[in-house]
C-alpha cells in the first residue's frame, strides 16, 4: 500500500473515530447484539431495523478504541437498503479482507470508506477490533439476541 493511500486510510478511520456516523439507541429495532472483545476491553451494541426484508437502519453504541468505532461508524453507513443476505456477504468480505493471506487489492473509489479497514491487516491482534461490530451485526440479523 503507497503511503499516500495509507495516510488517506489512516483520515478515514479517524473521522469516523471522532465522529462516529448512526451512534445511536435505535428503537425501535427489529434485532440487537452485543459484542465484547476482553483482550482490550472494546464493547459495542448494533441494532438493526428492517423492514419489508431489507436493512431500513443500522446504528450501535460502543467503547472502545479507534479502529473497533471506526469499524462500526463506517459499517453503519453501508448497511441501509441491503437484505440481511447482502449484509452477511459484506460481513464475509470483511473478514476475508482481514485474514486473507495474500494483500488484497481494493480501490478506494469502489470499495468506498471499507477499503480504510485493510489497514488493519498491518496489526494482527488488531482484527478483532475492526471485525467486532461485523460479527455483533451477524448475531443482530440471526436474532442471536432479543431486541
């Protein structure tokens, strides 16, 4: 990754860090979960609302550090129109992005503000921060947990 893309990466993560988008209660919401990663202490809730099959909102609330906020802030933001199948596809690129051995290859102007998380994969123990709201997200849209 050229520098000049990992300092527009770096922004994009502290925008949404400082300024998280949807950081909310959302009620009513149709599901609800909890995730908790004790290694560092990050907490995050995301509600979902969906309505006619389809993502109508998306927002959650959280502690945490900059990545596991940013990660949520951003997730927020993409997840309004989508069914939950289309949710759990772009849960899965996520993690695939992250873990992936081989870099992955992402364009800024196609992937939008996800592409920022590929700088994680530099900081292994980091992952779990940025995938913490994607897997409360999937526990949310399974009904893991009552709203």
């Amino acid at each position: 990754m050229d520098e000049y893309l990992e300092q527009l990466y770096q922004e994009i993560i502290l925008d949404h860090s400082k300024r998280p988008r949807h950081e909310r209660e959302l009620d009513p919401c149709t599901g609800r979960a909890e995730g908790y990663n004790p290694l560092c202490g990050d907490k995050v809730t995301v509600f979902v609302r969906e309505e006619e099959g389809k993502i109508a909102e998306a927002s959650f609330l959280g502690e945490g550090c900059a990545i596991s906020r940013a990660s949520a802030s951003i997730m927020t933001t993409l997840l309004a129109g989508l069914t939950a199948e289309q949710a759990h596809a772009k849960a899965r690129e996520i993690y695939e992005m992250l873990t992936k051995a081989e870099e992955p290859r992402i364009d800024l102007a196609e992937n939008g503000e996800i592409a920022a998380l590929a700088g994680v994969r530099k900081f292994p123990a980091r992952i779990k921060c940025a995938t913490l709201a994607w897997h409360a997200l999937e526990d949310a849209l399974h009904g893991t947990e009552a709203p």
